[in-house]
C-alpha cells in the first residue's frame, strides 16, 4: 500500500486521480517495462498523443507503508474537468467495500 497527494473522483465505473490538497491510497507494483504498453492501453493513454488521451502517465512520489522516504512511481492522472464526485476517503477500495451500489461484497476486495 501507498499513498500519494491528490483527490480521487468517481467517474462512474472507475477512479481517477486528479491534483488536489488530499491523499489517495492505493497499491504500487514493480512490473517489468515491457507491460507498460498493455497499462498505457488499458488506462487509454497514447504516448504519440499524450493530449488526445484518456489519461496521462506522469511520475509522481509515492510514501510507501513502512518506508521514510518517498518513490517515485508511473501513476495514470485525469486531465479533464470534472464535475465528478470526489472520494473524500481517498480509497476507491475501501469505497468499494462501503457501497458496493447494492451489490454484496466482494470477499477479495
């Protein structure tokens, strides 16, 4: 688990990072280079047309649990206006877990 500084909004079926004075928490993993062409996919950012894209790969710090200092991590932030509810918790899976939107929760979660 870590965390880094900004506001988590909720865009319907998914999270997304946005600049902001909170924290958002979250989880970071070591993947070999060759799986950022698959993220940058998945998360809708085009390295050729960083404007045109969902999202934007930026390198952020990142205070891991446990760990004085900072890491600097690849994070997917949303560059558009919003009027997207803010996740005042700043954990889409804790979020995730409270609500559910009636559904049962998910023991994995």
């Amino acid at each position: 688990m870590g965390t880094t500084s900004g506001k988590l909004i909720h865009l319907g079926d998914y999270p997304a990072l946005v600049p902001g004075d909170g924290t958002v928490i979250g989880e970071l993993y070591e993947l070999p280079l060759a799986a950022l062409t698959r993220i940058d996919e998945l998360e809708g950012f085009d390295p050729a047309d960083p404007e045109g894209s969902l999202f934007l790969r930026v390198e952020r710090p990142v205070q891991l649990d446990g760990h004085s200092e900072s890491e600097l991590a690849l994070t997917y932030l949303w560059p558009h206006s919003s009027q997207a509810p803010v996740l005042e918790e700043g954990d889409w899976v804790a979020y995730l877990q409270r609500t559910r939107g009636g559904y049962a929760p998910v023991p994995w979660l």
